[in-house]
C-alpha cells in the first residue's frame, strides 16, 4: 500500500469542503496519496437554503473533476439545453424587471452570460459531491470543531495539528483547511493567533485591542449588511394555476423583480417542480450594526406579503403561493487580508474566506474554484509537507484577490437591483419616459458588475497558479 505523503483535514463538509476532497482525490497521484479526513460538525452533510444558480466557470470546474455529467443530470436550465453543455454561446441568464407597482412591470435587462445560467437543488448537489467522496477517505459527522493547536512546526515530520471537537475529543493533521463557512471555527482561531503574535507586540495603545477591535484583525467578525432574505420554495403546479402565462414559467433563466430596498430572485428547481424563491429585503438604518435577533428563523407568510404591498400582479401572485418561508439575516466576511496561519499550514476557502453577499448568486461556485485550485495545487505531484506553506501562499496569491473583486461587484449589483446605487435611478416619482431611460442606464450598470463571473477563465486562473507553483517542481529536480 502507497504511503500518505501528508494527513490532511477539512473542517466542514459543504460545498467548499467536499469539493476539495474531490479535487484533492482527482490530482492526488495514485502512488503518493493523501490521507484525508473531513469533519462535519451536523449529525450528517445538510444544505441552508434550496436553490443554487451555477454559472459557467463553475461548469468548468466540474469538468476537471469529472462530476459534470452527474451534476447536469439534476440540473434544470433553458428549454432545449442539455444542461452542462459545453457550449460558450451567450443566452439570458439573469433578467430583471421593474416591478414595484400596481401595474404589471417590465423587463428592463437581461444579462447575457456564456451558456447562460444553471440551476440545481442543493440537496441534489450535495448528493451528487458525496457519491465523488472516494471511500478511502473518512466523512466524519457530529465533528464541530472548536480550536485547533499547533504545536512547533518540523516542516518535514508533520504531526503538528491538534483539532479539538465539541464532543471532547481530538484529531490530529499535519495540513487543516477550514471550510466551515461563514460561522468558520477555523478562521476565529486564526486570526486569534495571528492577533496575538503579529498586532499585539507591535500595539503602541494604552489599552491593547482585542482582536475584534484591531484595524487588521476585526473584520473576521462577520458584519450584518443591512439585509434579510426570505428563503421558501413554491410549487410550480400551484402558481401556474393561478396564472399559466407567468414569466417564470417558461424563461430558463433567474427572473429578478426589482423595486425600491426590495428585490425576488426566483428560478425553477428540481425538474420544475418548483421555484426557488428568495426575497432580499433592506432594513433602513441596519448595515454594520449588530444584527437585533437568530440570523435564522421560521416566519409568517404575511412577514414577507408586507414588504411587497403594492407591486405588480405576478408578484402578488408568488406571494399567494409561499409556503413556509424562513428568513436569513445576511452578514459577510469580506476583504480578509490573509487567508493563511502564521504557520503556514492551515487556510481558509469558501464562505470560511469570503462570505459575499448572494446578489450574484456566486459564493458558492467561488467556494468550488477555491477548492478546486487549492486541491489541485497541493495534490501537485513532488509537493512535500515542506512545500505546503509556499502552495497556500500561492493559493492566497491567486484567489484572494479574485474574490475580494467578485465579492465587492456582487455588493454593488445588489444596490443597483434595489434602486439605492449612488449615481442611478433610486425609484423617485420620474416620467415614465425618463424612467425607461434612466433604468436603461442602469441595467447597463448591472450588465458590467455580472462580467466578473465570466470575463476570465477558471483555466487562466489555474495557469496562473501552476506558473507560481513551477519553481517548487524544478527545485525537486
Ligand atoms: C440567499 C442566498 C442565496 C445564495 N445563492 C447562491 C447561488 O445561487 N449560487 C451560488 O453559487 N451561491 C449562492 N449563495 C452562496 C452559497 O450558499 C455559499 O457561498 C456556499 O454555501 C458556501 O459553501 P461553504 O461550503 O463554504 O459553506 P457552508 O455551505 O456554510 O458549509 C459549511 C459546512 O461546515 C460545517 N461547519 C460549520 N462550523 C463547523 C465546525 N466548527 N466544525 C465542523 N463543521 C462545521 C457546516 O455544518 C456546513 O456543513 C447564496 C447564499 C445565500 C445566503
């Protein structure tokens, strides 16, 4: 039997975590594997929320992995498209509409994106990433993770990780890649000893800050934006009752009803049989303050009715049709300066690194291109325990700045979507004439802020990476 060249451990098993374990399965050569555990903190893997839009570049990943095909079986996107295709063509992928009045709305985009946009249930995904777990690798759940340790690091011996659960006992890994989203363990230790070693001998203050108040290490505070979400799923069968011709019914692509603070993403999940439907709301005055109430909680369907009175016909009739809604409170982790320990061997991906807010509907397949460079980095053929602080530095290098671009483009498009952009239309009584014009304006706006999302490829973003990771490869040699 091969020997592991290094134990790894994924803290989390969501999107992000599972997606590496595939990744690092897929690149790991078969002579010099890795030995890889993932802990879960749930009683099993669960999705938050229902729907998930995947876009091009994420399709791409999957290819390299090898999960395409499996992927595009659950998928659901335009009428005609075999979902996954290969095809680059650009075709509507998100369309919004003015909709805050009485009378019916109107388109005033669509963004085009190179094959359009994709949809899937999370929970089909997530089955899917689970059958690509290769079974030599050990799902543990009921795993939270608490803290983890270092002791001194020998690069070339390992062995230097302790992983404390709540459960009370202990693990041990020579690499610790936290993929626990944006509650991340992983993280708040991290930057605790970041803290620690790097801000408070250097503080000249009477008072020394605590993490959460230093001008470096508080943003791993996770900060409310000022929005909730009302996340449900809606019956297809019993809204087309209600109104056969509605526009979600035959668009293959996410449909945005935009008015002033408030705005409904909504596309079809699992076969159709469904909408996914999510209602982002602004509460005036709330961005950066401390979030009053559970970020999670179960509410009335006339909690989400209320904030939409007035709007046009087809919103009234989503709203008749919602069923169970739950509402999120949408905080994010943004602009982390490091996503790497001082030691060199733990980092962060997913929403653990960059919690955004889902206004491009792109945390999650940001997380699977972290998961996808960072696995196939350190799955590199030649890559010793020695090279792993080089190969997170590189993978900090390459996806930390991507990111934080995506990250703030997904903020800005989400003011435009609620009339609140500075600069734009912002929803005061205009002519209607003036109001075309200046909403042409800005769907332009929101055209330029999605090209993030495909302008490059994950392929150059890889070619990037491998070019940095080169001299690690000769010097093996
Ligand atoms: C309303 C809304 C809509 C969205 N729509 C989209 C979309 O359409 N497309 C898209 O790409 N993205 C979308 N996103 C973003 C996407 O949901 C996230 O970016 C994605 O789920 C992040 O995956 P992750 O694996 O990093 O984190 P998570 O999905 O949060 O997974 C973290 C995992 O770690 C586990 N865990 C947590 N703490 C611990 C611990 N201490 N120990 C062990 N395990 C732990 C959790 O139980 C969980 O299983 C949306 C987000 C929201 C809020």
């Amino acid at each position: 039997m091969a020997i592991p060249k290094f134990r790894v451990a994924i803290c989390g098993g969501g999107i992000a975590g599972l997606t590496l374990a595939i990744a690092l399965k897929r690149y790991a050569p078969p002579d010099s594997p890795l030995h890889v555990d993932i802990y879960e903190g749930d009683t099993e893997v669960r999705t938050a929320g229902a729907g998930i839009t995947i876009w091009t570049r994420t399709w791409g990943v999957m290819r390299h992995l090898g999960v395409h095909e499996d992927l595009a079986r659950v998928a659901v996107r335009a009428a005609g498209e075999a979902p996954g295709s290969q095809s680059d063509e650009y075709r509507p992928a998100f369309i919004v509409r003015k909709a805050n009045q009485p009378e019916e709305g109107y388109t005033f985009i669509s963004v085009d994106a190179p094959a359009g946009s994709e949809t899937a249930h999370r929970r089909d995904m997530m089955d899917v990433f689970l059958r690509h777990i290769p079974p030599a690798y050990t799902l543990h759940t009921s795993k939270r993770l608490v803290r983890y340790t270092e002791v001194a690091t020998d690069s070339t011996t390992g062995g230097s990780l302790t992983l404390h659960f709540a459960d009370g006992t202990t693990a041990e890994a020579d690499v610790l890649f936290g993929a626990d989203g944006i509650h991340s363990t992983t993280r708040t230790c991290m930057y605790e000893d970041a803290h620690t070693r790097q801000c408070v001998p250097y503080s000249h203050a009477e008072n020394v800050p605590s993490r959460e108040e230093c001008p470096r290490c508080a943003v791993a505070t996770p900060k409310w934006t000022g929005m909730c979400s009302y996340r449900c799923l809606i019956p297809t069968e019993k809204l087309y009752k209600i109104n056969p011709d509605h526009t979600t019914a035959g668009i293959g692509a996410v449909l945005c009803y935009s008015g002033k603070d408030n705005y409904i993403a909504t596309y079809q999940v699992s076969g159709g049989k469904f909408l996914n439907f999510v209602a982002i709301c602004r509460v005036p005055g709330g961005e950066g303050t401390p979030y009053p109430s559970k970020w999670v909680v179960d509410v009335s369907r006339e909690e989400v009715v209320s904030k939409f009175v007035g709007w046009e016909p087809e919103v009234q009739q989503m709203l008749e049709c919602v069923e169970n809604p739950s509402r999120w409170a949408i905080h994010t982790v943004e602009n982390l300066p490091f996503v790497v320990s001082c030691s060199g061997r733990v980092a962060l991906l997913g929403d653990a690194m960059h919690a955004m807010s889902p206004n491009l509907g792109g945390g999650g397949g940001q997380a699977i291109e972290d998961a996808y460079i960072l696995g196939r980095l350190l799955a590199s053929p030649h890559i010793t325990l020695a090279d792993v602080p080089t190969v997170l530095q590189i993978y900090e290098r390459v996806r930390l700045p991507f990111v934080n671009v995506v990250s703030q483009c997904s903020r800005d498009v989400g003011l435009m979507y609620e009339f609140n952009a500075p600069g734009y239309y912002d929803g005061s009584p205009i002519t209607k004439q003036d109001e075309r014009a200046q909403l042409n304006v800005l769907g332009d706006a929101i055209c330029k802020e999605w090209e993030c999302q495909w302008t490059e490829s994950i392929d150059s973003l890889w070619a990037e990476a491998e070019e940095m990771l080169q001299p690690l490869v000769t010097q093996t040699y």
